[in-house]
C-alpha cells in the first residue's frame, strides 16, 4: 500500500513542473523554473521509491496517467484551455486505463 501512495505523491509532483514551466513561460519569474525542477526531482524520488513494489510499467503508466489527468484538469482551470466532449472522453479513458492498472 505504501507504494502506491509514494506513486500517488510522485503523480502529484509530476503535475507540478508543467505548471511550473506554463508560469515561467507566462511571467519569466526564474522561481517558477526553479519550482518545475524541484517538482521534477520530488517526481522522480517518489517513483523510484514506487518501482520497488509496483512493476515499472504499471508504475511508469500510472505516474504519466495522474500527472496528464492534473495537468489537463489546471489547464482548464488556470489558463482556460479548452474542455470539450472529445477531450473529456480521452480523460476517461486515461482515468479507465489508471484504474484498471491498480485492479490488475
């Protein structure tokens, strides 16, 4: 169980530096590059950690499945990129895929 929630966390640091690149891109503030690599290391640390318990596919899929969802989901939200039906069908699936991965 502990190493799912260490992918949990990596998951959640892995949405982390895009947003931390989508900021330093819209206001050349050098803490927001600094922010993204120090999400990316934390990413990375906590996948490792994962790849212990949780084979390296299922661990690699599901840490890219939650940092794509997050980051499609702030993207909405912070910068108004666009949500439609499409869109929303290809996060579900990705949501399907996440789930099914952990109940395998």
């Amino acid at each position: 169980m502990l190493a799912w929630i260490h992918l949990l966390i990596a998951g959640l640091f892995e949405i982390g530096w895009p947003l931390g690149l989508k900021y330093f891109e819209k206001q050349g503030q050098t803490v927001f590059l600094l922010l993204a690599v120090v999400s990316m290391g934390i990413s990375g640390y906590f996948l490792i950690l994962a790849q212990r318990s949780i084979p390296i596919g299922t661990a690699y899929a599901v840490w890219t499945g939650i940092g794509a969802v997050g980051t499609f989901m702030l993207g909405v939200y912070l910068f108004g990129d666009l949500l439609s039906t499409l869109r929303c069908c290809g996060i579900l699936l990705i949501l399907a895929g996440i789930v099914l991965l952990k109940v395998a």
